[in-house]
C-alpha cells in the first residue's frame, strides 16, 4: 500500500498523460483507500498515544499542479488544552523535481489559520494570532541534528491553480549544524507569518522526506517505505507534543519517559536480551515507542545499537555467580612489571631475566568507567544492560551503589547523593543520564530470590511469550504414504483432510502458533506461568519452516527444558505433549519402558515389598515420534484419528 500511493504520483508526473476517466477515478479511489489504510496502521503502531484522524475531514486532490493526496493524525499528547487542528500529516506528493514521495509533516488539520471564508474581526484575527504562535513554537525547540528532518515553505491553500511546494531548508547532514543565519530567516518568516492576517497558506513546516528513490536511484520497495514512514512519524512525535503543549512546555524536547531502572524479566526464550537493544534504541536515540520499533526491521535496529556501543553510549555486561565489586566499581589489580610486559611476545632467548616485582594499580569497573564517560556528555542518554541480573550476587556486586542507583539520588536531582569509594577513596555519584536495564529469567531455580533492596529501586516489566509473532509460521509436509510405517494407521487420511481444508491437497500442515500455545497452557495447568516456554526458541523457522527444523527445536530445547521443569517426571512431560491423548505409539514422544522384565534383571526371589517398589512405571523417549508430523499436530489437536 505504501509503494502503490507513490506509485500513482509517479505516473501523474509522467507527460500528463493520465488513463481514461473511470480507470482514473477507480484508480485514485484505491490510492486513497491505501492512505486509509497507511492512517490505520499508524495509529494502530503508535497506539499508545492515542493517535486518531478523520475519515470525513481528509484532503483528497489529484489532478492539480501539486499532486498529493494526505490523511492528518491528531492526539492530545498528554497536553493541558490539546489542538486537535494541529495534526502529523503523512502527504503522497510529488516533490518540485517531479519525484513522488511521502512528506511527514507537522501542520493544520483543516487549513484553520488559512481560513479567508469567514471575515476576519478583531476576535478570529487574535485568535488566529495564537493558534499560529502555537503553531510556529516547535521553532523555539533545539534542533536535533540526528533526526534527518528538515523545513518546507508550503502554499496548500493559496488559489485556484496550486503549486509544488518550495523546499527553502533542508538539513539532511547529520554532522551539520543548523546554520544561524538560516535559522534567523526561518524564524523572520514564521513571526511574519504570526503577525500577518494573510490568508495566502504559506506556512513554514518541520518535515520528514521519504523518496521513492534511494540516493543510488533505486526505487524503494514496500517494506523499505514503511519503516521509513514509521520513522518520519517518531521523529516528529517530541516536536508534535511541545506543539500540543504550548506554552506549558520546557524549551527543549525531552525523551520520552523512561524509567531509569528497568528489569525485564520472563520465561526462557521471551526475547529479553533481544529487547534490550529496542530499549537502549529508543532511550539513545529516537522517542520511539516499544510498538514502533517492533515493526522495523531488527537488523536496522542492530545496526543503530552498534553504532551506539562504537559511541560508548551503551555498555553491556552480563552477571554471574563469580561477577564481583572489583569487575563492576572498581578494585585493586596485579600487573606484571614492565620488564615482563615486554617480553610478553619475545622467544625464550630474548625475554629478560625474570623478575620478582609485582605492582598493583587501581582500575575501574565496567560500570564506574561507563558512568565516568556519561558525566562528560550530560546532554546525552546512556544505557548500561545487564543481562541475567539475577544470577550475580547483587549485594557484593552493587556495594554501596545500590542506594546511589536510586533516581531521587542521582547527580543533579533534589536528594543527590555520593558515597565515597573504599579502593581509591573518592567520592562517586550515579549520574542522572544513566539508564539500567537487566534481564532476568524467572525460570532459573538455580539462583535465589532477587535482593529486596534492588527489586524495589527497579521497575519490572513482564515478558511472556508471545506467539503471535509464530502466527505465520506453517510447516508443509508431504502426506505420508501407508507403506513407510504400517503402524501410522491412517495418517494418510488425515493429512489429505488437512491439506484440503488448507488448499494444500495431499500435505500435512502443523500451525507452529497453536503447537506453542497448547503446550504453555498445560505447562501452567501443571507447573505455573513462570516456566513457559518462549516464542524465540521457534522463530528460527520463519526463514526455513521444515520439519527437520522443528525436531531439532524439539529434541535439542524443548524436551530438555520440559525434563528440568519437571525434575525428569516423564508422565507429565508426556501430558505436556499431549502423548496421554495419542492412540498410536508411533506419534508419542514419551512411552512407556516394557522391554526390560524385573526378574530377569534381579531374579525372581525378590520380596514382595521389593517387587512392587520395581515395577511401577518406567519411561523412554520415543525417537520416532520427531520423525512424523502427526507427532506434532496431535499436541493442539488430539482428537484427531490415528
């Protein structure tokens, strides 16, 4: 939908040669249901903030000069007295070189300061006056270079013949600064704009370009076009929200709020680590939301977070049983001399005599040394990641840091406070810039409970798994003839019922999703929430849904993980996978052990007592069963015949 709008201004822009009436109307009738689902989308994506547009109210213009059809997304941004006139308008236009693109923009809803229908009184032109002061404040906002925004001088409403829109600003260089002089000729004109009761349109608006065409001339495919609207939308969300809230506003934009302390914490396999970097993203570098940054491409997101680590803005470290005060503060360590440093890398005959001096220095932990580099750089977020938070013993690690972590007690907030450190005996503060997010796995028993003291300075955040993200999943596979296993009853039959039903004819289709539900509702039925099983273990198969995949997730995680839930208690691992239901031996992954006779093994003089204690039920893993699909379909469905 997104290439299809572009598209559509691409070929208006093409010698004016438009297709016959009736192709043409239903043609720019499609191009507008496409913006009705791109408005859609968005609001859905950024949800949060409660975004909405209308339907009714929306511009619809082809034909004219200035090609572009738009939709206006409106929220009150946690604002005193929103606008709802004052919109992110998302426009297919075509740009003055004749190129479609999207233009991002914060602007007017209905063209109310450009209203010359209504004669102007002294009451609508003071009114005028303020809505267009209200308008023009996100000028007052710093600039924020890293954004790729830029200005446009647009004239939408100014006479019957409209034209392209001139680009008078634009700031797409990441390393330059917005230049005083322009800045001063943008803020002339908006004050020019603030005090005239002029009803010609031409409005300056803060902008995010999105070209059909990369920078080498290719043209961008549909989800290449997404992202980047999704995009163009955050990176105008902090100026929209200032705007919403003037004048009851600070004069820079701020992040959006974020605790600074944050665990998340879930099941195995939740994508808890894999977060992390969506987190420290949207902490960093943009005012994305979690729903924004989880529909764009994670390798995008990677790529910024690495950057982000080349910077020194995010820092990682992961606990464990052995993690000390010395690896995170700081602590006193032994160096060789510098005799022995040197022959470090020589042959046997060059290295020097040995030496028995041994020196010691002061160095820094991970964690001090990163906040030593935040507090030169205030101005800027930092994010410290601590995977598998739990599993370090926090009060040996933290040390006295455990109450400077604290927000109120941050450099610079009202309770500030400062320790003074043992090893090197200086005073040391948490600067305020810092975040810390940990992980924590609810499902390790081989660690304690974790320290009160840091559960109640940290903020949680549950993961759970989300099989949604399974819900394309489906593994075809070829229906199994009768002559591969006698024993697999009718499997045949049910794989052409179920290829029929899916127009796949002869193939068996397992639904990953509902494979993943069942068996994490009858996990909590006979264990708790706590000790599901993620959706990240199977996300491997979107890029090659197989079956031999799939048994390898099963043999490899799956079962294993099931065996330490349950302390190796085989008959509810079974009622796990369903095998308590299945009538065919072939498809149950756990079976009973009926090869080995008692008094073989030990005779047949034993006790009675004894006799009973050896004969209750032993179990096996069935190899077989990863074999065959119906193994698997008979976890969600064990009604099935077999």
């Amino acid at each position: 939908m997104y290439k299809e709008v572009l598209d559509y201004i691409r070929d208006l822009g093409k010698e004016r040669a438009l297709p016959e009436k009736d192709r043409q109307k239903e043609r720019q009738e499609e191009v507008c249901e496409c913006m009705n689902m791109i408005a859609d989308e968005i609001c859905r994506i950024y949800g949060s903030y409660g975004f909405t547009w209308n339907r009714d109210g929306d511009k619809k213009l082809f034909g004219a000069d200035y090609q572009y059809v738009a939709r206006y997304l409106t929220a009150d941004m946690n604002a005193a007295s929103p606008d709802p006139e004052i919109s992110i308008g998302i426009y297919g236009e075509r740009s003055p070189e004749k190129k479609a693109r999207y233009c991002i923009s914060i602007g007017i809803t209905d063209g109310i300061l450009h209203d010359s229908l209504t004669k102007d009184n002294e009451n609508t032109l003071k009114d005028k006056k303020k809505r267009r002061e209200k308008y023009y404040s996100f000028l007052n906002v710093k600039w924020k270079k890293d954004l790729d925004l830029c200005y446009l001088y647009k004239n939408l409403y100014g006479g019957k013949v409209m034209s392209d829109p001139e680009t008078i600003f634009v700031h797409n260089d990441k390393d330059e600064e917005l230049k005083n002089d322009e800045q001063k000729n943008i803020s002339r004109i908006a004050n020019k704009r603030v005090e005239s009761a002029k009803n010609d349109g031409k409005d300056i608006e803060l902008c995010y370009l999105v070209e059909s065409e990369t920078e080498d001339g290719k043209i961008r495919t549909e989800g290449q076009l997404k992202r980047e609207v999704i995009n163009g939308v955050g990176s105008l969300l902090a100026y929209y929200r200032y705007v919403q809230n003037y004048p009851d506003n600070e004069k820079d934009i701020q992040p959006l709020k974020t605790t600074k302390n944050m665990i998340l914490y879930g099941p195995p396999g939740t994508g808890k680590t894999y977060t992390t970097a969506a987190y420290a993203m949207s902490v960093c570098d943009r005012f994305y939301t979690l729903d924004v940054l989880k529909e764009l491409d994670h390798s995008k997101i990677m790529e910024r977070y690495h950057e982000l680590e080349q910077e020194g803005r995010i820092g990682f470290t992961t606990f464990h049983q052995s993690y000390g005060y010395e690896d995170f503060i700081e602590g006193i360590r032994p160096v060789l001399d510098k005799e022995q440093k040197d022959g470090q890398n020589q042959s046997e005959e060059q290295k020097p005599e040995k030496s028995d001096n041994l020196e010691y220095t002061m160095e820094a932990g991970v964690f001090k040394a990163f906040c030593e580099k935040a507090k030169e750089e205030s101005e800027k977020p930092y994010v410290f990641i601590i995977d598998e938070i739990n599993r370090g013993n926090i009060s040996r690690i933290f040390g006295e840091l455990i109450t400077l972590i604290e927000e109120s007690k941050r450099k610079g907030e009202a309770d500030e406070r400062s320790v003074i450190l043992p090893y090197s005996g200086l005073p040391f503060s948490v600067p305020s810039n810092v975040y810390i997010i940990g992980t924590m796995n609810t499902a390790d028993r081989s660690i304690a409970l974790l320290d009160t003291a840091l559960r109640r300075r940290f903020s949680f955040v549950e993961m759970m798994p989300d099989t949604e993200v399974l819900k394309d999943i489906k593994i075809e596979v070829p229906k199994m003839p009768d002559a591969v296993d006698k024993k697999a009853g009718n499997a045949s039959t049910a794989g052409e019922k179920t290829g029929n039903a899916a127009g796949n004819e002869g193939k068996i289709i397992i639904d990953v999703q509902k494979l993943l539900e069942i068996i994490n509702q009858r996990i909590e039925v006979l264990y708790d929430r706590e000790h599901t099983i993620g959706h990240a273990y199977f996300c491997g198969l979107k890029a090659n849904a197989t079956l031999d995949g799939l048994k390898n997730i099963f043999k490899k995680s799956v079962l294993p993980l099931l065996q330490e839930y349950f302390f190796d208690d085989y008959e509810k691992i079974a009622m796990v996978l369903g095998d308590n239901q299945k009538r065919n031996r072939n498809y149950k992954f756990i079976v009973e052990d009926n090869g080995k006779d008692i008094h073989t093994l030990f005779g047949k003089e034993l006790e009675t007592d004894m006799l009973d204690m050896l004969q209750h039920k032993r179990y096996m893993i069935n190899e077989k069963a990863f074999d065959y699909a119906e193994s698997y379909i008979q976890i969600y469905e064990p009604s099935r015949k077999n």
